[in-house]
C-alpha cells in the first residue's frame, strides 16, 4: 500500500485531497501531511477522514513513495533540502509556478515532476499540466496522471511551454473572471439591469458556453459563426471585440511571461545565498 505526503496544505493541496479521498482513490491512513499552520481546512479535513498523519518532514521521509510539496515557489528548495526520502525509488511533484525541474534536480537525486494545477479541478474539470524530468520512469508517470485524472484531465507538456500553456489552465479562470466582471459591469453602466442580474445571466451563459463547446465538439469561431449572424446586432459586438481584444491579450502574455522571468530569477537568487 503506497504512502502519499502533502507538505503544505492550502486550498489546491485539499482540493486533491478531498477528490481522492471522497472518490475512494486512497484510504486516509495512505496520507501523511505536513504543514506549519494547521488550519480550520485542515481540523475539517482530520474530523471527517479518520486516520491521516499529521507528521514532520522527517517522520513523513521515512514513509513516502509520493510527495506532493504544495508550498509557495520560494518555499520549494528549502524544503527539498529537508526532505531526506528513504525510499530510493520515491517520486517527488512540486506545484509550484516557476520552480524549474533543472532546479529541483539539482536539490534531489529522487525522480522529479511538476505539476500546475487548476481552480477548475474543484468542479471535476480542467486540465492538470505535468512535465517530467528524465529520471520519472513509466510507472511513475503513471502513477501520478491516475491520480490526477481523477479531478482533471492530464496533459503532459515540454517545460519550456508550460508557463504559457499556465495562463490557458490555471490562470484563466481569473483572467476569464476578471473579463466578465468587467462586462457585467459595463451592462450596468449602459442599461437598467442590475449587478446582480447581469452576473446571472452571465454566468449561465458561460456554464452553458463551456459545454455546447466540449459536449458538441465546437470551437470558438464556430461558435461565434452560430451566435453572431451577418449584419445582426451579435455581430456587431463581435466586431467591436475582434478589433480590440487582440492587443489587451498581447499584453496580458506579455506581463505574464516577464512575471514568470522575474520569479525564476528570484529562485535563482535565493538559491545562490541559501
């Protein structure tokens, strides 16, 4: 029976959690987690699933076969260094945003992954971005995308495009809220619905959008094609999108990537003065 160790336990770390958990993908006395702030989520957690460790690092290296180190990224290589596996064939995942895996290697000899969550898998979709380095055997691999398609679907990505592909995952539910706050908004400022209502009828229609897209296979323009007939008043606003949108969405990359830089280099600095 495998052991799996969660070391930081905010809400994505309970988010998996709880899926394996409630879908009997693993038993509570599989889990050992360590975390420094045992919060309410947690005391939660403990009352419902009899039997899960609350352990140290220490205690929990003596026993994994897998952890999932869910901590900030500049937390990430501290705890490596702590994190003594005593099982040579142990797979470490790290989920944090910008930690390299030519730098997690560089703090383990244990086979490494990354994994990018997203807010999505709370709801039982979205899509689970893995990269492995070249010591992940087989089984492994395995191993963690049964795990992870249990919530998600799971694509495995060449690294170096895994900060972009992030922004279509993990971020873009806050991009995507972010827009349609602003819509809402400006229906609002133009008409005599109210707040409340035009979030309704909006996030309806997004609910709704998602799944005429995935359940009818359609893609967006198609679904622009069918919406937004010619010289009608959808179109119109298609338009006014189509000649706009394009240079906010360079921008949002753009601010992004450069994020994504100035993190590694953060990394990068601690780690020379660790």
């Amino acid at each position: 029976m495998e052991t799996i160790g969660i070391i930081g336990y905010g809400s994505m770390a309970d988010m998996m959690v709880q899926k394996w958990l409630n879908r009997d993908v693993i038993e509570a006395h599989q889990l050992m987690i360590h975390t420094r702030s045992e919060t309410e989520r947690l005391h939660q957690l403990m009352q419902r699933h009899q039997g899960i460790q609350i352990s140290s690092i220490s205690e929990l290296s003596e026993s994994c076969d897998l952890v999932f180190i869910c901590v900030p990224p500049l937390a990430v290589l501290g705890i490596l260094d702590q994190l003594h596996l005593k099982k040579e064939e142990a797979h470490i995942v790290s989920v944090a945003a910008a930690v390299t895996l030519d730098k997690l290697t560089q703090h383990t000899h244990h086979p490494v992954s990354r994994y990018i969550p997203t807010l999505t898998s709370a709801v039982g979709t979205g899509v689970s971005l893995v990269a492995h380095s070249k010591s992940v055997g087989k089984e492994h691999q395995e191993r963690l995308e049964r795990l992870l398609s249990t919530f998600s679907i799971v694509r495995e990505m060449e690294e170096d495009r895994m900060n972009a592909a992030s922004n279509l995952t993990s971020s873009s539910p806050g991009f995507i809220a972010a827009i349609f706050d602003e819509m809402a908004s400006a229906a609002v400022r133009n008409s005599g619905l109210s707040l409340v209502e035009a979030y309704e009828f909006l996030t309806y229609a997004l609910l709704g959008t998602g799944q005429v897209l995935v359940e009818q296979g359609m893609t967006f323009a198609e679904t622009v094609d069918r919406v937004a007939t010619k010289g009608g008043i959808t179109r119109e606003g298609v338009e006014v999108i189509q000649q706009q949108a394009p240079r906010m969405f360079d921008d949002l990359f753009t601010q992004t990537m450069k994020k994504y830089e100035q993190l590694q280099l953060q990394i990068d600095e601690a780690d020379k003065h660790h």
